[in-house]
C-alpha cells in the first residue's frame, strides 16, 4: 500500500470545494509534524487550526486565504497490487 496526502481547501461561507495541492514525498514528514499528526494510513481528513494550515503554506511555498478557507490534509491510501499475466 502507498499512503500519499494532499492539502485541501474549502469555502468557510459554503463549505464548497476550493482547491486541492498534493504534498510531495520530501515534504510529507515536515507537513505531518505541523498537522500535528504522526505518520497517518488511514483514508480520511485532519481540519487544520488557521496557524497550521499558514505554516504548511508557508513550507509549500503557495498562498494562503484563511479568512476564505477552510484547510485539512487529506490522506489517500492506494494498492501498489497488480495483476500479473
């Protein structure tokens, strides 16, 4: 299995999706910490506070609207299985 996570945003006023950044590899520890998070297998979403999703921006060198959005990191696990011939 493969476990990879991706910084979510949503519309504070609607709750409407606003936006979806996946976390690279060589920043998934560093963005796990900040969540205050250890390392996560299960599908699902961690709403962050205002201060982590600015600190996790911040390491992701993108824009922050805190004021607009709502900001979770979303875990995504996947089957590394194959089928064979």
């Amino acid at each position: 299995m493969s476990t990879r996570y991706r910084l979510m945003m949503y519309e504070r006023a609607t709750e409407e999706f606003g936006g979806a950044v996946d976390v690279r590899p060589h920043f998934q520890r560093q963005v796990l910490s900040l969540a205050g998070l250890s390392r996560v297998a299960e599908p699902g979403e961690t709403e962050l506070t205002d201060d982590q999703a600015r600190a996790i921006t911040s390491l992701l060198n993108i824009r922050v609207n805190v004021p607009r959005y709502i900001y979770t990191i979303e875990t995504l696990v996947t089957s590394q299985d194959r089928l064979r011939a």
